[in-house]
C-alpha cells in the first residue's frame, strides 16, 4: 500500500480500548479524561473484519494497544483470532505490565511473542508518581513472567523527561547490560494540552546517549534493518546481554520512512500520530459496508498521510492535536 511519498504503508497500531488502569502525567490531564462507552469503541469482530481487509491490501504487522489493552475482557480470545489471519505475519502487544504477570502465558500460547512494556521509572516512589498511583513491583513481576513466557525481544520503552529521566539513564543501561532486554529511550511529544510544558521537559537523545556512552561502549546494530522494523536507533551493549535504542521523533524526524497507520479505540483511521485528519471506519463497520467501501476508506486514509510533521524541541507555539495520546492509542 504506497502512498503519495512511495512509502510502503504495512504497519498498523490498533487501540483496542481508550481505558487504563494508570494515569500518566505525560498521557492523560489531571482532570481526567471522558472514556468512550461501550457501543463507542470497536467489537473485536469489527478490528478483525478491518483488519483482514487491510491484510489483502498489503498490510503485515498489527501492533496492539490502549489504553491498557489488557483490561478490555476477551483480549486473549481476540489475539488468538487475529493470529488466524492468513497473510498477517506479525502481530505485538504494547502494554504497562502491571496485568502481564497474569496474562503472559495466555498471550503468548496465543500468537503473540514481541512485546513493549512502558516503564518510566525504577524507583518505586517515582514510578507511582509519573504514573498517577502505579505500583513498580506489579510491572517487575510483569516483566518476569513475560521472560519467562519466552517472549523475545522484550522491549522497555522509557519516556525520558528532563529533570526526571536523567539521573536513571545509567540503571536502565545496566539493566540492558545485565538482561536480554531491548531499552529504548523515546522523546516526550507535545501532543495536546497535557504536554504544553514540551519546552522545559524536553530530553534530547543525544544528551541520553553521551550519558550512556560515558559508562558503557554502544556499538550500533546492523542486525533490525527489516522493513517491519520501527523507527528506533538500536545499539548494542559491548559485554553485555541486551540492548539501547533511541527513538527521536523531534529532534530527529523519521517521518520519510514511516510505514504507519493508526486506529483509535473509536474506529478512526489516522495516517499521522501529529495531524488531526481521520477517517471514520465505525460508521462504514455498522452500516455493514461492503468490503469494497472499507478499502476505499483505507486507501482515503493512506493518501491523507502527510509527508512529515512539524515538530521540534523549541517551538512554544506548536499546533497540537486536538486528542490526547490516551485518545489516539500510543
């Protein structure tokens, strides 16, 4: 599915539901936010359906999320469907880990094994800071049970945040030193109000990566150069089990390769995390439009998808999305 810049649309980030059983500061206002009821969000049936149709358009990687998806019931049943997809060559999960530790096995015995677990902190009382009341040990214990699941790779995503991730960018490499993991480290985005202090939070890669460097050797990976592979820069640990990666959505654009859409919890198709157009899938999905129809939304959609954002790392007056980063699934 290529669209008007000749990239290769493959890609699609599915939110399964808006709700979560954490508030992180960086996601969610402090008021809250107003959760979609349950006749607003996507049935499994109609992700499926969507989702099978995008497959025979070119589509090859399903990336699953929220919200938390794993507190929207029936989750495994829904993986294993999605699984019987046939031209559906890989689908992941991108969850907080604070359910995993009983879900893991299930997921896993289902079809999935590449897994995200956002983990912002690792220290307890910071972590249920950031996270609006979260407990640390729920999502360790997480962690561990996706291991040993056998889940690989096993990714880290850490948000970095100025005056909060710098002085744990050093025990995050040695857990990547010390375990198969992969840590990657992903610049904050100023997407809606809850972000408007971008300016003051921001944490260049570059500042994370001299950090790094002053204790441990990277050595960048030849080894993730694939066409489902994400935007992430991947460094190997010299000496050690795991890995680093840098994801810099604003101080380095990576939007000439980008190969993503994305769906909301509400059935909205968006080609651009940064851009506001969508394209309304649920109403096409309840008037049981033929499958002609839905193509013809997918591709609307493909063609809508702009040849870059407009961020960067200083701007105060950046044009914002109208949706929180809960609203549009992350």
């Amino acid at each position: 599915m290529l669209d008007k810049y000749n990239r290769d649309i493959n890609y699609l980030r599915v939110s399964i539901t808006d709700r979560c059983n954490l508030r992180c500061a960086y996601c969610r206002p402090k008021e809250g936010v107003s959760l979609k009821g349950h006749e607003d969000i996507l049935r499994y049936e109609e992700i499926l359906r969507l989702v099978s149709q995008a497959v025979k358009m070119g589509l090859v990687k399903v990336r699953l999320t929220g919200g938390e998806p794993l507190v929207r019931r029936g989750f495994v049943q829904f993986a294993a469907a999605l699984k019987k997809i046939e031209g559906l060559q890989d689908i992941s999960l991108t969850t907080n880990g604070v359910y995993l530790d009983r879900y893991a096995q299930a997921i896993y015995d289902a079809g999935i094994s590449r897994i995200n677990i956002s983990l912002d902190s690792l220290d307890k009382d910071k972590y249920f800071d950031i996270t609006g009341g979260g407990n640390l040990d729920d999502v360790l214990r997480g962690i561990a049970a996706a291991e040993k699941a056998g889940f690989a790779p096993i990714k880290i995503n850490t948000v970095a945040i100025k005056g909060f991730t710098d002085d744990e960018v050093l025990d995050f490499a040695r857990l990547a030193y010390e375990k198969p993991f992969q840590i990657r480290f992903i610049e904050v985005m100023p997407v809606s109000e809850v972000n408007f202090r971008h300016p003051e939070t921001f944490l260049p890669m570059r500042r994370m990566f001299d950090i790094i460097s002053r204790e441990f050797s990277l050595e960048l990976s030849n080894e993730h150069k694939h066409r489902l592979d994400g935007p992430a820069r991947i460094f190997k640990i010299r000496g050690g089990r795991g890995e680093i990666g840098f994801i810099n959505p604003v101080s380095e654009h990576f939007c000439a390769t980008c190969n993503r859409l994305r769906l909301t919890a509400d059935g909205k198709l968006r080609a651009c995390l940064l851009k506001d157009v969508e394209i309304d899938l649920r109403d096409a999905l309840r008037r049981q439009c033929g499958d002609e129809e839905l193509a013809r939304l997918i591709r609307l959609a493909i063609l809508s998808k702009p040849a870059g954002h407009d961020l960067d790392c200083t701007d105060r007056s950046l044009k914002k999305c109208h949706r929180d980063m809960s609203g549009i699934g992350g």
